[in-house]
C-alpha cells in the first residue's frame, strides 16, 4: 500500500526493486566490500581464493544479482 501512495503521490519519478539477491560493491565504498556473508558472496569468496572450481549446473541460466551500491543509490 505503501508504495502505491509514493508512486501516485511523487513529484520525481520512482523506481521500486524488488531485487533476490543483493551482493557485494561495484565501486562504493571499494569493490567487493560487505558486511554480509551470505550465500552469493560465499560463493564469490570461494572462487576468488581457488577453494571452488566450478558449480554444475545450466549455463543458460542467469542469477539475479544486485550489487549493494546500486540499491543504495
């Protein structure tokens, strides 16, 4: 309801995100940076120190990913 006020009442344009995944910085405040350690960025983690290999699975599929500066700003 909250959001549907927002849109009908603002006088700039609006975006709402609804994203699955958020994940580390893309630049701010340096990339990579977190606080989180959840499932998405173990798996960055794990890759970046050689500890995984690969992750089977379809390579058609793609993962719904937001890094934490894009929401923010």
């Amino acid at each position: 309801m909250a959001e549907h006020v927002l849109i009908k009442r603002s006088r700039v344009p609006i975006i709402i995100l609804r994203p699955s995944m958020i994940a580390g910085a893309f630049e701010e405040p340096q990339p990579g940076w977190t606080e989180y350690m959840g499932f998405a960025n173990g798996i960055f983690v794990l890759f970046g120190s050689g500890q995984l290999k690969d992750i089977p699975g379809n390579t058609t599929n793609l993962g719904d990913l937001i890094p934490i500066d894009f929401v923010v700003n």
